[in-house]
C-alpha cells in the first residue's frame, strides 16, 4: 500500500509539472509554443518508446490509433497556447475540470442517468468554473481559459478512447509516436518564428521525457491496483500541486478568487465522482 501511494504521489507530481513547466517555459513576452509544443510531444514518443522496448526487450510495433494521436495533439498544443495567457495553478485548475466535466458529460450523453447528489456536485463545479472565469481584476484571460477548456476536452477525449486498452503504455507510445511528424513541423515552424532558448528546449525536454513519459509510465503502473473512482478522484490533487509549484517555482499570487474557485470545482467533481460510484454499486446489488 505504501509502495501504491508513493508511484501515484510520483505521477501527480509529473503531471503537476507539466502545467509548471509549460508556464516556466511560455511565460516570457514573445514567448513561442509550436516549437515547445513539438518538442514536448517528439522527446515523449523517444522517453515512451524506449520505456517500451526496456519492458518488452525487443523493438514493439507502434500500437494507438489516429484519433488517439489527434486528440493528443490537440490537447498539447492548446494546452501550450493556453500558457502564453494563464498562471500554472488556473491553467491546471480549469484543465483537469475540464476533463471530468467532459467524461462525466459524456456519459449522461450516452444514456448515463445521474442522481441529485451527481448533479448536485457537477452544478457546484461548474459554478466554480464559472465565479474563476467571471469579470474581474483577478480574473483569467478569457481567450487562455478558452483554449485550456478545448484541451481538457480533448483529454476527455483521450481518456475516453484509450478507456478498456488492454496496454495502456504500448497505446500511449504508440499515439506519441503518430504524432512525431507534426511534431517535427511544428519545431522547424517555431524555429523560424523565434529561435528556441536552451532554456524553453530543456524545460520542453523535461515535460516530454520525465513530466510526460515517466510520469505516464508510472501513472499506468499505479492504475490497476486502484479502483476506478479513486484513480479519477487522485488526479483532483494536480491542480493543488500545480498551485504550490507555482508559487515557490514562478512567485505566482494565490487569489482567494482561485482558492474559493478550486474549493467549488473540485468538492464538486469529487462529489460527482463519489456519488456516481455509490450509484453504480447500488444498481449492481
């Protein structure tokens, strides 16, 4: 149990990273995030590629699918605009929201019938969502939180696709691999817009190999010993993480705006989550 909680407070971590790495790396004047964006993806599909031939002692066949690959990218390249415009912590706040409002929405779409209190948590959420982006001195780009919310969607996405993959890291490789080409086009684009700083390239090293590609590895380690309510209701952690990283990493202010914000969209998500689960157990009594 002890050895459970260390990789999934590892995996957390690396996904918290990303969203401080993004910022460390996006938030300069001038800033360029095709060719980060590129970079990010190509060293990940490198870092979980390798992890891949390590397990399997041998060279694997690039496994996912397109459309994998296609919500992927979406979700990396609105993801690193979104971070010319937003802080870490909001930036992470309003993605990992983003993706559970959107699988939970995906559900009711496909005929899933959510009782008072799921509605309940969902309404509280997004109300949250809602009092974070409203006019104000404090509040977030609105363009930025935008386009974070389309790459939390396509994340949902993501998730959902991958969802009931009998190998989860050979199909993350895999749709990291199918995105090399574009990756490739989009640092020799970002390369003749603005030269990339050693700095902007090691941060994007960093978020695709360790924050991306370990951080994975580590995550789908963790995942089947976890029940699938838990593993969802664990990832509400990143933005409190992406919070304190970005106050001691970048000296960013936490607003109460932010805080009561957080408070309302993740007791919300998680109550959705929660109460869903009980629903489930009960029909399945």
């Amino acid at each position: 149990m002890l050895k459970l909680a260390g990789l999934v407070s590892l995996a957390m971590v690396a996904f918290a990273a990303n969203s401080v790495l993004a910022r460390l790396a996006l938030g300069a004047p001038g800033a360029e995030p095709m060719g980060y964006t590129g970079l990010r993806l190509l060293s990940g599909a490198a870092a979980l590629y390798l992890l891949l031939i390590l397990r399997n002692r041998k060279a694997a066949p690039v496994a996912g699918s397109w459309r994998a690959a296609g919500a992927l990218f979406a979700y990396a390249i609105f993801f690193s605009v979104a971070y010319l415009l937003l802080g870490a912590a909001t930036g992470a706040l309003i993605l990992f929201a983003s993706v559970q409002i959107g699988i939970i929405g995906w559900a009711v779409l496909q005929g899933d019938r959510p009782g008072l209190a799921e509605w309940g948590g969902l309404a509280l959420a997004l109300a949250g969502l809602a009092y974070l982006v409203s006019p104000g001195l404090v509040a977030p780009d609105p363009l930025g939180a935008a386009l974070m919310a389309i790459a939390g969607l396509a994340w949902a996405a993501y998730t959902l696709l991958g969802r009931g993959s009998s190998s989860p890291l050979a199909d993350t490789a895999g749709n990291f691999v199918r995105t090399a080409p574009v990756a490739a086009l989009l640092i020799g684009a970002g390369t003749m817009t603005a030269p990339m700083s050693p700095a902007v390239a090691a941060y994007a090293v960093m978020s695709g190999v360790v924050a991306s590609g370990l951080g994975y590895a580590i995550w789908y380690a963790a995942l089947p010993h976890l029940p699938r309510v838990r593993a969802a209701v664990v990832q509400l952690t990143v933005p409190v993480i992406a919070a304190v990283g970005g106050v001691i990493l970048i000296a960013e202010p936490l607003s109460w705006r932010l805080v009561i914000a957080s408070a309302a969209i993740l007791g919300g998500v998680a109550i959705a989550l929660l109460a869903s689960e009980r629903r489930r157990r009960a029909a399945s009594a």
